[in-house]
C-alpha cells in the first residue's frame, strides 16, 4: 500500500522547517507546519537535539511510520545520512557521523523511511512540481542564503550541481553569492558588524551603502547566472532562498546587467519559498519508499 503522506523537511544554516505532505494533493498540511532557529555551528547533540524537537512537532497527533524527506545541504553521502561538510561554517560537528540512526531512535521511524535529499535539488523539485517552473525541464536553481545552493534538471532528473565551490571572480562562488558576502562587504565599507542580509534591508532607503551593497550583490548574481547559462544553455534559471526575499533591492540591477551581458538568459524568481523544498523533499521520498530506490 502506498504512502500517501509523507514528512518533507527543510533544514538550512539558521532553521528547520517541517511539515506533513498530501501527495495526493501535493500539498502541507498546514497545521503541521513547524519550524525552528537552528544554531549550524553547534555540538552534533545541540543540532539533532533541534532537529528531533521539531520534527516531534510536527509529526504530533500522526500515528504510523511516516517516511521522512530530509532536504539538507551538502557535501553529504545522501543514501547513507553521513554528513561530509568540513570546510563551511556550518555542520562541521556532524562530519562523518551516521545520522539515520540518530533520528530513527528518538522518533520512532524505521531508518528505511529515513531519505536524504540535497536540499537546492529539493527546491527545484519543488519549484517543478508546482512552483515558478511547473512541468519545465532543463532548468537550473539557485538557493541563496548561508551558502550557495544549486542544482539541475535534466530529462526529469534532478541533481544536485554542488557550483558553491566552482571558481568564481578571484574566489569561489558562493564567497560572492551567499550572507557571508554581505556581511564581510558591508563591515570592510562601514567597520560595523552585522547579523544578515535582513539588516541592510531594514536600512533607510536613503542610506547610499544599502543601494551599493545590493548593487554589487546584483552584478556578482549576474555574473554568476550568465555564465551557467553559457556554459549549460538552460531553458530557465529559477532563484529561490532567504536572500531572495530581499530580492527588491536588487532585482532591479540584476534585470540591467542580465540584459547587458546577453539576450538568451532567462531567470525567474521561486514563488513557493521554503514551501518549495518540503514538497520537493517529499516527493522523492514518496517515489523512493514506494519503488524501493533512491531518486
């Protein structure tokens, strides 16, 4: 008999989110949304600690072994549940270790209902299923928040395109696409330390280094994007992630420099927002439980 309800679960550098699936519908069921802070740069037992507390939540009042669609970021074995991040700031503490069996115990699900997903995959999926790109193939997403994520899909297959650490400008990628690049640039122009990208949004209009901060953002994102559509020639490109709810401020620049380079590119902004990794997360779960493969 197949499950028709499935666990989608978003976990991302500062939360978690979760919440029950219809896949009948593909749709959450709203009342068991639940979401918490999350400190990525604490003890192995402080994360799991969080990511337990919130999945209890939302899985309360549910009686039976739901699988569970965990959209995380990588590196990360995905079919095992062993992270592999060592060199980003955040989930040092859990390198190596085998978490299946850390989220197993607690809640009371069998670690073959346990999938991992990578979480930009996740919210393209998403995004695909019933978001900004609905029913499109190759296309490309870009998640842009603690770190870069990203991910392809081709010929109905979604993949993980790990472009965080591609070599980008006189660095990396994601060192001019991710909240560490606005908080470093916004303290090298001012000498002020700030949290986020959400502080330099929440600044006056008329403050000149907000504008120039978002400005210099839009011309790295355009960089970034032209150049994966050289080199791929997606028919879409769709950006989704926390830093793109201040998308306002730079979506603007974004258009003039996207224009400027090149005729051909087409991005859109997601229009699920973290709804897009739960459903996404879900539903490779739900195909994974019920043909007995990893998707």
């Amino acid at each position: 008999m197949k499950k028709t309800v499935v666990l989608g679960v978003d976990i991302g550098g500062s939360h978690i989110t979760a919440a029950l699936v219809d896949m009948e519908k593909g749709e959450l069921i709203r009342e068991t949304e639940a979401r918490e802070s999350l400190n990525s740069a604490g003890s192995a037992e402080e994360i799991l600690k969080t990511w337990v507390n919130c999945i209890r939540r939302s899985l309360d009042g549910y009686t039976g072994a739901v699988p569970i669609g965990i959209a995380v970021p990588g590196p990360f074995d995905y079919e095992n549940g062993i992270s592999l991040i060592s060199q980003q700031l955040k989930f040092r503490s859990l390198y190596g270790i085998s978490l299946k069996p850390l989220l197993s115990v607690p809640l009371g699900i069998p670690e073959e209902y346990i999938y991992f997903m990578n979480d930009a995959s996740s919210f393209l999926k998403g995004e695909i299923v019933g978001g900004a790109l609905r029913g499109q193939d190759h296309v490309m997403g870009i998640t842009l928040g603690t770190g870069l994520g990203s991910a392809f899909s081709r010929e109905g297959m979604v993949m993980d395109a790990a472009l965080w650490q591609s070599p980008f400008q006189n660095g990396m990628a994601e060192d001019f696409l991710s909240t560490r690049w606005f908080t470093t640039r916004y303290e090298a122009l001012t000498g002020k330390t700030i949290s986020g990208v959400k502080d330099i949004a929440m600044l006056p209009d008329e403050d000149p280094l907000k504008q120039q901060v978002f400005d210099e953002f839009a011309e790295n994102l355009s960089r970034f994007i032209v150049l994966q559509q050289q080199t791929y020639q997606y028919n879409d490109i769709v950006i989704g992630g926390n830093i793109a709810k201040a998308a306002p401020f730079f979506v603007a620049g974004l258009d003039r420099r996207v224009n400027e380079s090149t005729g051909t590119v087409k991005y859109c902004l997601a229009t699920l927002g973290e709804k897009a990794a739960l459903i996404g997360a879900a539903g490779m779960a739900y195909v994974s439980v019920n043909s007995g493969k990893l998707v």
